[in-house]
C-alpha cells in the first residue's frame, strides 16, 4: 500500500502538508507565485523556431523523440475490448509524420481546416498532431455524433478533408451532398470506397520523416464546435501560442512528474481530451492512458490497478456514477498507484471530494474550472492548497479574475455576479469561425464574460453558481437549447418546441423539451419515445431530451422568441420575473 496522505478532512477544509505529499508539487507557494508571475516567463516552457515561430505539434512530439524520452512510453492505449497497445514518443513521432506526408501528396493547404470524426485511438492521437505539425487547423469530433451535427461543423468550418472510419463514415455521407468544400474523405479500415482515400495504404506509403512547419503563434492550432445559447454550434478557435497555458498548466496544475502514468477520460472531441488528453501531457513529455469504449466502473478502476495510472482527470457526473455503483467495486482493484484526482466540467459536490477521500485513500479530488473558449484551467485547487470542498479553488497565476455585474462594476465578497476575467492570457480563443459579432459579444467593460455566475469568499476561494446564459450542462457536456429545439421541430409532430436544463442529482441536468404537437398528432409514450429516438439520431446521444412534455402552447416575446427562463420557473417552481416582454 502507497503511504496515507495527510490531506484529511478539517470540517470543511481538506487541509494539506505539501512537504507530506508522496511527490514535491511543482507549484510550491501559490500565493507567492501570484505575486511575481509573468506570462513571459511562461514562454521559456516551449521550444521556439528562428524568428519567434513556434509548432505547438513540435512541442509535443518531436522534441521528446529528438531528446531523452524518444523511447519512453507515450501512449498507453486500451480499446476498451481487451486490446491494449503502446506507443513511444518516437513511434507515434513516425506515425505524425507520415499523416503529415499523405496532407501534402493531398496538397492541403496552410490553415486548411481537417476534420477528425473517429473513435479514440493512436490514429486519431497521431492524425491530429499531424495536422497540426503540418500547419492546418486540426478539429476532432465526437463519434457520438449524428449527421445533423456533423453538417453543421464541416459546414460551417469548410473542411476540406475529413479523416474518419469504415463504420463512422455512414453518417457522414447522410449529408455529404451538403458539403460542397470538403474534398477528401480518408478512411481507416479496409472498407474504402472509389473516392476515398485509404489510411492503411497512404500511411505505409508515405516518409515518416517530415519537418515541423514554423508558425506564427498566433496562426490556428485547432478549432472546436460548442454550444451557447442562440444559433448553432459556434467554431471557437485556438493558437498555437496556446500550447505554452496548456504546458504550464498540466505541470503546475495536474502537476505531471516524470514517473507519472496520467489518465484523462475526455474524448477528442471536447475540450478537455484535446488540451489535457494531447496537448499538455505530452508536451510535459508524461505517459498517458487512453481508453476507448464506455463507461464501466469495473473497466475504470481496472484500467487504473492494470496501468498504475497515478494521475487521473475526470468529471464530475462520473465520479456521481461511480458513486452510485457502491464502494464494493472499487474495493476489489489495488488503486494505490493513485497520488492525485482532478475533475472538471460542472460543480463538484462536497460529497464527491469526501466519497473519493474515502475510497482512494485519503486523495480528494481537486475541482478545475475552465471552458472551451479559456484553452485552459483558470481557476483550481492546486496541489499544495488547501481544499474547500464545493469549491472552484483560486485563480491561476496570471489570470485576474472577479465578480462582475452587468456594467462591469466589480462585486465584493459573498456577491453573486457574473464571473469574469480580464483578457490576455495565451490559450484564450482567437476568434470565432466566421462570427466576429458572436465573438465580440462575450467582451464587454474590459472584461470577458464567462456566462457562469459565481462568487469569491473572504479567503479568495471561488464558488460556483450556475450559469448566467440558457446553455445546459448534462452529464459535464455543454448543450445548447437551440440546437435540441431546431432538431425536435424537424420532427413531423413537433410544431414548437423550448427546451431546459432541469436539475438531476446525477447527470447535474437533464434536457426537459416543452412541446406543441401539430394539429393530427396527440401525446403518447410512444410518440415521445419516437420524438427521443429521432433527436438522439440527428445530433447526438446526450442531446436528446430526457423528459417531453406536451403543451398548448409556449411563452413567447412579442418578438416571437421563446422565454425559456419562464419555461425553468414553471418548472422549478421559481419566481417568474419580469414578463413585460411576454406575447400575452
Ligand atoms: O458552466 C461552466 C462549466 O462548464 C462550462 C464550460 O463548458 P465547456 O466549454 O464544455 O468546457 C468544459 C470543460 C473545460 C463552464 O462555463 N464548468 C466547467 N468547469 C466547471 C464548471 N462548472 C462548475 N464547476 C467547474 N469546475
């Protein structure tokens, strides 16, 4: 058994000793560090080309398998099903470069847009680093999606080519008549049509060596869709630049050593699996674990015993699941290799912090806060800090955060407001695709608005209160209400339809649609069930609602838009407020 810990509980604190630690944190004195922190020492975390040019895929790859660690394990990959495979640095190095290879014979071009739609695995690790290596704008989906979804990326986005598999590929060609721009499609599998590009043969075919393109560092990196309250999915896109935030944070945050066998559970294709599953693990030079297939808490706590995962990042909903299954499971694996948990994506509940005290012995988990748009962990409990359960933790050094209200006035200690902060750190978004309006719109009195409300208690910590805006986070995924109503009103039965966010003790939400039926058309289970099937089809499985219920008809504007903020107070029983803007 590793040694206890003496991060034990004080009522609310989880007090720690960092000397106590089984590993010296990297970050020693938070607060000390706050005080003479400046994003240029950060740079010198990052190797830069001739001219201030930078590759972040450089960063993370290549100069581990040009230095010390090009045979150390990169990647530990298990699918899920009983095949597990590893990768070194200097393999998955060779793999980069032929997929850099088969961009050019393609001849895509610089900041071309490259589309990843795949189940996790070291194609999908090694394709997207590629793209990135070779300078276009890499995207990862998620492989949950439906054909709906997938439009509106590639659409929106213009790709120009989509790597994807023989299974997966079906739902693309749904709407592939839809996509004008997107030229290539490379297949993984032997299922590979005339017109298609094969993987396995233009791999075996292609150099392994290929030489990192230098990049301004403010050209793109990456790009991923996310959901906020109107429209649909918005393009958030990041710079290469990033990669110094991702870097610092995975050292001083998830606090990576040497010796570490790192586990994130994310996809691709949220944030999260790309920015602490690839970016900034690798580029501290850690051996990580990826895991494909689904949740299983047998499989989980397996995979943490069998690959001595000692880091482990994850979300709240599934620590809750875990929860829920009983502490008998995980009683049966040998979970000692574990030093630290983090999690990230919805509030974590005080009950999870001690839950996971109890089972891991003594390791709380230390809640993140950040969002797609950030690139990066904002605000979190850090190693050597103490935790208040329930807590966001405090901000990371360099980045000012507060409590604002509508006219950017800064609120006190205890206020509820909107939590912002000030512009200027690297990993931030550089835009949103083709929407510069949007993008605007989230700045506003010198601040960026975050769409979450919160407050600061008297010793700095940050509280999280909800959000500020209509998008609903289930199960740690962010979902915006818009897309969920325009795919329920392609419905043949659905003429309106106003959805929610609706409180579930485990999923955090739950999607609660509100619907008018078309005249013909009266509720039933099994109507509601086909209305179900139908979303979860369209855009994905954790998009569609959980509840339905049939209405007469809808609050609106006078201006027509639905109130859905009236819809969640009918609901949860809330104040109205102020409907002087209601139809009737
Ligand atoms: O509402 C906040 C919630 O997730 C939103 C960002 O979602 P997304 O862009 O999908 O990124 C999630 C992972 C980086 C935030 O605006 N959120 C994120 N972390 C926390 C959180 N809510 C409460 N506590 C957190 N630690």
């Amino acid at each position: 058994m590793a040694e206890k810990s003496t991060e034990l509980i004080h009522g609310d604190l989880v007090k720690k000793d960092p000397t106590k630690l089984r590993l010296k944190p990297n970050l020693q004195n938070y607060e000390q560090l706050r005080k003479t922190f400046k994003w240029s020492d950060a740079d010198k975390e990052v190797e830069w080309f001739p001219g201030g040019k930078l590759n972040a895929a450089y960063n993370v790859i290549d100069r581990h398998a040009k230095g010390s660690r090009k045979n150390k394990i990169a990647l530990i990959f298990d699918d899920g099903e009983g095949h597990t495979q590893k990768l070194t640095f200097q393999q998955l190095y060779e793999m980069m470069n032929r997929f850099a290879n088969v961009m050019k014979k393609l001849g895509i071009k610089r900041q071309d847009r490259v589309f990843f739609f795949l189940q996790r695995s070291p194609e999908l690790y090694a394709g997207f680093l590629a793209a990135i290596k070779y300078g276009a704008i890499a995207s990862p989906m998620f492989p949950a999606f439906g054909p709906d979804a997938i439009r509106d990326r590639l659409l929106d986005s213009g790709a120009v080519a989509l790597v994807t598999d023989s299974d997966l590929k079906k739902r693309v060609y749904e709407v592939k008549n839809l996509l004008p721009e997107l030229k290539h499609m490379i297949i993984v599998g032997k299922d590979v049509a005339a017109g298609e590009v094969s993987w396995e043969k233009e791999m075996a075919a292609a150099s392994d060596k290929f030489d990192a393109v230098p990049m301004d560092p403010e050209e793109f990196m990456y790009m991923l869709y996310t959901s906020g309250t109107t429209g649909k999915p918005k393009g958030v896109v990041h710079a290469h630049k990033g990669i110094v935030q991702a870097h610092l944070t995975t050292k001083m945050v998830l606090d990576v050593h040497e010796e570490d066998v790192y586990w994130c559970g994310a996809d691709l294709g949220w944030v999260t699996g790309v920015v602490y599953g690839v970016l900034g693990p690798w580029s501290n030079g850690t051996t990580q674990v990826g895991l494909g297939g689904r949740f299983d808490p047998d499989r989980w706590y397996k995979t943490i015993q069998d690959y001595k995962v000692s880091i482990w990042y994850t979300a709240p909903t599934a620590v809750r699941m875990l929860m829920a299954r009983g502490d008998e499971i995980p009683a049966k694996y040998n979970l000692s290799s574990l030093r630290a948990l983090y999690c990230v994506g919805e509030p974590l509940n005080p009950e999870g912090v001690k839950w996971a005290q109890e089972v891991f012995d003594n390791k709380p988990f230390h809640d993140t806060w950040w969002q797609t748009e950030t690139g990066s962990i904002l605000i979190t409990n850090f190693p050597e800090m103490d935790i208040k359960p329930g807590s966001m933790g405090k901000p990371l050094p360099g980045i000012e955060a507060a409590i604002v209200d509508e006219t950017g006035k800064v609120l006190g200690q205890g206020q509820e407001g909107n939590l912002a902060l000030r512009p200027g750190w690297p990993a931030m978004m550089r835009q949103i695709w083709k929407n510069p309006a949007k993008y605007n719109e989230c700045f506003r009195n010198g601040w960026y608005y975050t769409g979450d409300t919160a407050q600061i208690d008297k010793d700095g910590y940050f509280w999280y209160v909800g959000r500020a805006d209509d998008v609903i986070k289930t199960s740690g995924e962010r979902v915006g209400p818009f897309e969920v109503e325009s795919a329920l009103i392609e419905h043949p039965a659905v003429a309106e339809a106003g959805v929610i966010g609706k409180p579930d003790e485990l999923r955090g939400n739950i999607i609660k649609a509100f619907i008018v039926l078309t005249p013909g058309y009266s509720d039933s289970p099994q109507l509601k069930e086909d209305i179900q099937k139908f979303v979860k089809t369209k855009l994905a499985g954790h998009a569609f609602p959980r509840e339905i219920e049939i209405v007469k008809t809808l609050p609106k504007t006078r201006s027509g838009k639905i109130m859905r903020r009236l819809l969640r107070a009918r609901e949860l029983g809330l104040p109205i407020g102020d409907t002087s803007t209601l139809e009737d």
